[in-house]
C-alpha cells in the first residue's frame, strides 16, 4: 500500500517539474501571418499588401502592409501566399509596428526570397514566393499595421 502512495507522489512530483518549463513562458504566443505583397524600386523601394495574422491563443487580426526604402536597387515584384512567423510576443498587437529591414536580392520572372526582421523583443520571419524582376541592395522598414 505505501509502495503505491510513494510511487503516487513520484509520478506527481515529476508530473509538476515536466510541466515547470512550460509554466515560464505561458504568456508567449505563437502567431503567423499568410500575406501578399507587390511593389517597385528605383534607388527608392515601396511596396504595399495585407494579410491576416493568427495567433495560438485565438486572436487574429487583418493587416495592411508596407516596405519602404533605399540603396542601390531596381524592380518590380509581386509576392503572393507569403508566410511570416513571428517570435517573442504576448499579445497580436505586438506584431503591429516598424521592423528594422536589410537585404540583397535578385531575381527573374518566377522568384522565392526569405528575410528576417526584428522589432525591438519581437522577430518575425518571411518567406514567399513571387513574380518579377528585381536587383540590388536595400535598407528601410517593413511596417506591420491595423
């Protein structure tokens, strides 16, 4: 009998340190965004989209999105079905904001790129797949807003 009872309080015992690590970062959310995007650039980059971000704990939000920017860079592309994933938030309106964006690209008529992003604690993640053409180096933000 007090095998059992012993065995009882092991099993609880490990059953709450298994769940502890969980417990410190309940408040993180994982949220993702499906969007399309298209825009041109002569030295000056700008593009513009939306899309919708889901996140783990229920919420979702459409977004309207932009890219703006400069540097050494020429094109026009059109990205459809992209994903973003985004790290480091608690709440959907974390995602809204200016992220930090550098990147080199080159491409020809059927493109795919990735870039990450960051925006103080929150990361964010893109990838898609596109049209158009496009070369060069480029700076600016890529701004997330309701």
């Amino acid at each position: 009998m007090k095998t059992w009872n012993y065995m009882g309080a092991v099993a609880l015992l490990l059953g709450g340190l298994a769940m502890a690590p969980g417990a410190a970062r309940a408040g993180e959310i994982s949220c993702k965004m499906t969007f399309s995007l298209s825009g041109w650039s002569v030295f000056y980059k700008t593009a513009s989209g939306s899309g919708t971000v889901h996140c783990s704990n229920g919420q979702s939000m459409h977004v309207k999105l932009r890219a703006k920017g400069g540097g050494l860079t020429f094109g026009k592309t059109r990205i459809d079905n992209g994903i973003g994933k985004f790290t480091g938030v608690y709440d959907i309106h974390e995602v809204l904001g200016h992220y930090a964006n550098a990147e080199a690209h080159a491409g020809a008529v059927k493109s795919a790129g990735a870039q990450a992003l960051t925006k103080g604690n929150v990361g964010l993640a893109l990838s898609g797949k596109g049209e158009g053409w496009n070369l060069g180096v480029s700076f600016g933000a890529f701004i997330i807003e309701q």
